[in-house]
C-alpha cells in the first residue's frame, strides 16, 4: 500500500486511484485577500486563504516586467542553490542513501561545481543578478567530528569574496537536507542533544562568514525534510514513522531557535538578517462540495503549513500529527525575514492510493510539470498571505519548474514575478525572488531526471548553456537594475591647488573616506552593482581599492584626454548604457525615475537638469534639450544648469566620438540639442572641484545622513 507518491514538493500528495473525475466546468472562485496584518494576532498566522482563484493568463498583460515597472529598484533579484545539488563529491546522509532512494542515481559529481566556481560565479554574473543564496555543506567543513577541513572553509569564503567582487550579494542556508554521517550516527535531529554539533558548525561559519554575508537561512524546509525523511521515506533516512516524525519536527524548530538565538548573540548578529526557510504547499480540496475533501485538506494543510508557521508565531510548537503543543525557548520571533519556497498547490481527497504511481490530481484548465504537479502561480499570492501576519519581510526563497525542454518555464517565470509584483503592489512587504535553480542538478529522490535550471548542465561533460528561461529571467532583471556606473575620475583636479599634487581628486577625503566612496555608496544605494572608473591623474593610487557589494573596474589614461577622450578610450569596457557621473560631484538623486524617463524617450542620452542652481547653461521644454552652452554670454533664453548625472547609449559615444582631447558635454551636448532629453531634477548636486565646495559638502554631510 502506498499511500503517498512522489515528489520533494513536501511530499504530502494524496491521490484518489483510478481515473480523474470530470470537474464542474463552471466552478467559480472569488478572490478573497487576507485582513492586513495585525502584529498581536498570532492566531491568524499560517491562515489560509481558501479561495481558488482561476486566472485567464491568455489576456496577462507582461509589459511592466519588460519595461522594469513592476519592482522597487531595492528588490532582490536572485538565483538558489543547494551544496549538495551541485558541488559533487560529497560524502554525508544524502550519498549514503542514495543507493536506496527512488531513482537510485547517485549524485557523484553532481555539476562539479566544487571544481567549478569561478566560472559559476561568472554564470550568475551573466544573469546579472544582484543576489545568489547557496548553502554551505556541513559534511565537507567538519568531516569528522571537531576537526574542521580548512580547506573547506577557506573554499566558501573565496565564493563569498568571488560574489562581492562582481556586486552580488551572498545569502548562506546553514542546513540544507544533508549532514555529516558522524552526526547522521549520532541520531542526526532525532535527538535533541545533538543540536548543539549544528549550531557550533553554523557558529563556525558566522565568525568567518558574517563580516561579509548579510542574509543567512538557517534550516531548509524543516516540514519536508521530516516529511519526506520519516513519513514519505523517499529521503534519508528513508522511515516511515509518525513518532519520529514528531521528534525530529519538533528537534528542527529547537534547532532554528537556538541557531538564531545564538548567532544574533555573536559580533555581526545585529546587522546580520537570520530567517527560516518555509515551503508552502497549498492544499485544495479536489471536490469543493464535498465535506470529506475539505476534511483532509485542512488536516495536511495543518501539518504542513500552518503548525510551523504558527510555532514561528508563538513560540509553542505542536509538530505534524502530534496532540499537544509544547514550548520551545526563543523560537517566538526568531526570524528576522520568512523564506518562502513555493511550488504548487495540491487537490486532496480523503481516499488514499494504493502502489499504482498516478499522477496527482490537478484541475483541468492546469498544465502539469515534469514533476507531474500543477503549475499553479496564483498559489504564491497565496503564500504570501498565509505568512504575512507574521509581519516579517517575505523573500521568495525558492520557486521555479522542473521542465526538461525549458518550453514551460519562461511562462513560469512571468507569472510568479507578475504575482509577486501584484503582491508588492497591494502592500506585502515582498523583498526579494529566488529562481530555483540557477543550473539542472542533482534533484534528490528524482536525481538527474528533473531539470530546473535556468542553464543546461550537460552532465557528462559538465557544460553549462544558457536556456531561453535565463535569457527571460535575465531580460526581466535587466529591466529593473540598474546599468553600469562609470566614474570620470582623472582630472587634474586643477581648482583644488596644491592638494591634488600628489593625490587624485577623488580620493580626497570628505568626512572620514574619499569623495569616490561617497559617490559610490550612493550609487550602490540606487542598485548600481559594477562600476567603472576613468582614472588618470596618479592613477596608481585607485589600485586595489574596493568598495563592498560593488564591482569595481578601473581604467587609466595615460596622457589628459579629457572628458570626451576618457570616455573614447575605454569604450571597450562600457557597457550597451550607463550611467555617467563626475569623480568629483555628488549628485544624490533617485536613479529610477531618470531611468524611466530615459527608456520612455528612447533617448540618446538623457541629462539631469536642475532648475534652482545659481546659473544656467542650457535652454529646455521640460522632456528635451534645446540648446546647450555652457561659455555664451547671452543667457536670456537659458532656463538651467546640467546638473551631472546622465544616462548615455554607447551608441550615441560611438556616433559623436573621436581619438586625442575632448570635451564630452561641449562635443557631444550641443551636438544632440533636439535629441537629449532632459530629467528635471532640483536635487542639489555638491561640487567638491574646488576647496569651498569641499568645505560645504563636509558641513552638509556632518548634519545629514544620506
Ligand atoms: C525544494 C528544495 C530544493 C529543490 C526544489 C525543487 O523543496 O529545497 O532543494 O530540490 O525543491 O524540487
């Protein structure tokens, strides 16, 4: 007898045996939305909506994910892995099992990742995402019990640095399915004592780790792990056990609190933001009349979804099937941010299948996935609402599709994104997605049967190629980032006098750190991830320098080309647009609507003009530049000043530009009067060319905090 089929979605997929049942092609289901949060009211945490809304996605309407409306310009845009999944080599309880499991496959070298990493790190670069969470794998850290594999621990600090190097933000899951067989021996989670051994390796990797990662996961999808592990038996240890799975359910939640607990205790815990990974699998009655459907529904919805939610909640945690719930010490609250893996809902039934392996139930207008279940992406929304009184932010964790031809999963990923920016819109403070996964890898019990990667791993020859669901999901980030910054930062620094003898002027210091670091961090705070920086007077001294989260690339004229000739001479290094700013100004405006702006136009550049500066150098009808001259006398029809920031078309530098010495704005602004447009902006900028303009930029940043 079997009563549950396949599939690490958390495994709980009732079937009914035989054939599928006609539906009711007229069920109709209403929207229905969650009150708004109410932080005392941990009883509605983990409440679902239980409304099944069928959405017409022929007539969706996609432009806001193509032209970069649809997410705030902070938004975390980001691609999951897991080490197991994708290092290869590993020796712990998943490699132990794998002989037994399911599929049988081995995950042996898996994607070589290991071997691999610089060229991943280069992959994710190419996504041009601005955030990768991949978990740390405990069985090659502390092999053996206290001795820790310094080279292990020296490998995922080099990926750390590997990712900051190219402006991607790291986030670390400390438990992801595997473990070391020392510690599988001892018991693994079936006995509270040995708690302790996880949270001394997660300590380990907070003091090497935490000066550099901010976002740290501490358990992957406690509710699957015990399920599949001990009532399911599709992952080690392979039991069939409801006793176990109460104890190993209830050891999991100690094991996050006290994770949790002990790391915001450490140095870095404050600014560090420490969360659970939750899935949510949606469970929806497959006959809405029918009592008996509805019954079982709610009873798995319980046990999967809604106990550990509201364990998170208040701190009393009543594990699946258990009678009673008991409480657990500091696991009320103890999560700074709620990961949500999310992906599917399942149709219940209270008649369990026999061996016969049927695909689950879905609802006729729903497309199936490889792995057999729905896709189904009005479910996120309703994820999200289940987990919103737990008023934390909510970052999509995990979502994505098993889908070998990849002719499914742009789909996929427009709707979940369209959903999720829904969400955003009507008030959830939703902060993040991680696509799941960034390459095909080992899927557990399925092995290397369900690919969910955006690229394609050839698993004998270990190539990665990009599929067309990359170049979407790319295309879709590529709308919201921002583009490449470049600093114009070799100027003599003439007005300055005798402090730019021997120091460029950029890193002259304002305020405790160089002009550069200013304009940087403002550009970081905009979403800016690479930066390139024309450097030439003293050029030497910007050698080495790096500023966190950002990548910096520097490059150096050998003779004063000015501002044009700068520009020329790296071309080879811009990017198709950027963002030009001046090495010696800070302009603290909002990039996003200057962005907007420029796509709107479909400008060959788009300058920031200001209205209130004490004189003018341009003549403007509010979109587009008239006239531009910045030494004639007659300034009658001038009505303002160019303000500094500017988004340029590489194609407009290619058109206007030439070898030797020149001026950008007087060569190639006069030339595009007519053409320009013009972002109005009253931002003030703060010149630092000069000593009094350093003087009252010092005196603006010591009252004000950007
Ligand atoms: C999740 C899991 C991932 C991945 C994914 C796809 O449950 O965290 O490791 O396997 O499912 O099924």
């Amino acid at each position: 007898m079997r009563i549950w089929c396949s599939g690490n979605i958390g495994g709980f997929q009732p079937l009914v045996a035989g054939s599928t049942p006609a539906i009711r092609t007229s069920y109709h289901v209403q929207s229905e939305r969650m009150p708004e949060p109410n932080p005392h009211d941990t009883a509605s945490v983990g409440t679902t909506v239980w409304t099944e809304e069928r959405r017409d996605w022929e007539t969706a309407d996609f432009t806001s994910l193509k032209d970069g409306s649809a997410f705030p310009k902070e938004f975390m845009w980001g691609v999951a892995t897991a080490s197991h999944q994708i290092e290869g080599g590993n020796i712990n309880n998943w490699s132990a099992f794998e002989p037994r499991s399911k599929s049988q496959q081995l995950s042996g070298e898996a994607c070589d990742h290991w071997n691999r990493r610089t060229e991943d790190v280069g992959l994710i670069k190419d996504l041009g995402v601005s955030h990768y969470r991949f978990s740390i794998e405990w069985s090659r850290v502390e092999p053996q019990q206290g001795k820790w594999n310094q080279d292990a621990l020296q490998w995922y600090s080099d990926l750390v640095d590997d990712l900051l190097v190219q402006g991607i933000q790291p986030m670390a899951t400390l438990h992801h399915f595997t473990q070391p067989l020392w510690w599988d021996e001892m018991g693994g989670f079936e006995r509270e004592e040995n708690i302790t051994h996880w949270v001394q390796f997660s300590t380990k990797m907070f003091e090497l780790l935490s000066d550099r990662v901010e976002w740290w996961c501490t358990i992957n999808e406690p509710a699957v792990y015990a399920s599949m592990g001990y009532v399911l038996g599709e992952f080690p240890p392979g039991v069939r056990s409801f006793k176990k799975t109460r104890l190993v359910s209830m050891n999991l939640m100690r094991a996050h609190a006290r994770c949790y607990r002990t790391l915001k205790a450490m140095e870095n815990g404050n600014r560090c933001q420490i969360g659970l990974v939750k899935n949510i699998n949606l469970f929806d009655p497959y006959r809405r009349w029918n009592p008996l459907h509805w019954m079982q529904t709610k009873l798995l919805d319980g046990m999967f979804n809604r106990c550990w939610l509201k364990g998170l909640a208040t701190g009393r945690f009543k594990p699946p099937s258990g009678l009673f719930s008991k409480r657990i010490d500091g696991l009320k609250g103890s999560s700074d941010f709620i990961g949500v893996n999310y992906y599917t809902h399942l149709l219940t039934t209270p008649f369990m299948p026999t061996k016969v392996e049927i695909d689950p139930l879905i609802r006729p207008w729903e497309q199936r996935t490889d792995f057999r279940y729905p896709m189904y992406a009005v479910g996120l929304r309703r994820a999200f609402d289940m987990v919103r009184n737990l008023n934390l932010p909510i970052i999509v964790t995990e979502n994505g599709v098993a889908d070998d031809d990849d002719d499914m999963r742009p789909e996929h990923i427009r709707r979940h994104l369209q959903i999720t920016a829904e969400a955003i819109a009507d008030g959830l403070d939703v902060r993040g997605f991680y696509h799941w996964s960034l390459m095909d890898n080992f899927e557990w019990a399925e092995g290397y049967d369900q690919r969910f990667g955006l690229y394609h791993v050839d698993f004998e020859t270990k190539e990665r190629t990009l599929k067309d669901s990359g170049k979407e999901y790319a295309a879709i980030v590529k709308a919201h980032s921002m583009p490449q910054l470049v600093v114009m930062a070799g100027g003599l620094g003439t007005r300055l006098g005798s402090m730019t003898e021997n120091v460029p002027k950029s890193l002259i210091e304002v305020n405790g750190k160089p002009i550069l670091s200013h304009i940087l961090d403002w550009a970081k705070r905009q979403g800016c991830m690479h930066a390139l920086v024309l450097t030439g007077h003293h050029g030497e001294q910007f050698d080495g320098m790096t500023h966190p989260g950002m990548g910096l690339t520097f490059h150096r004229e050998d003779e004063p080309l000015g501002t044009g000739g700068a520009l020329w001479n790296a071309r080879e290094l811009l990017e198709e647009r950027f963002i030009l700013v001046w090495g010696d100004d800070l302009h603290p405006i909002d990039y996003q609507p200057l962005m907007l702006q420029h796509s709107s136009q479909n400008a060959p550049l788009t300058m920031t003009v200001t209205e209130t500066h004490s004189s003018s150098n341009l003549e403007h009808d509010g979109n587009v530049l008239l006239a531009y001259d910045k030494r004639t006398k007659d300034t009658s029809k001038l009505n303002g000043y160019e303000a500094g920031t500017s988004v340029i078309e590489k194609s407009t530098l290619l058109k206007h530009g030439k070898d030797g010495k020149w001026s950008w704005e007087e060569t190639a602004y006069p030339a595009l009067a007519g053409q320009a447009a013009v972002h109005v902006d009253n931002t003030k900028f703060w010149d630092m060319g000069t000593p009094e303009g350093l003087a009252s930029l010092e005196k603006f940043l010591n009252e004000t905090t950007l």
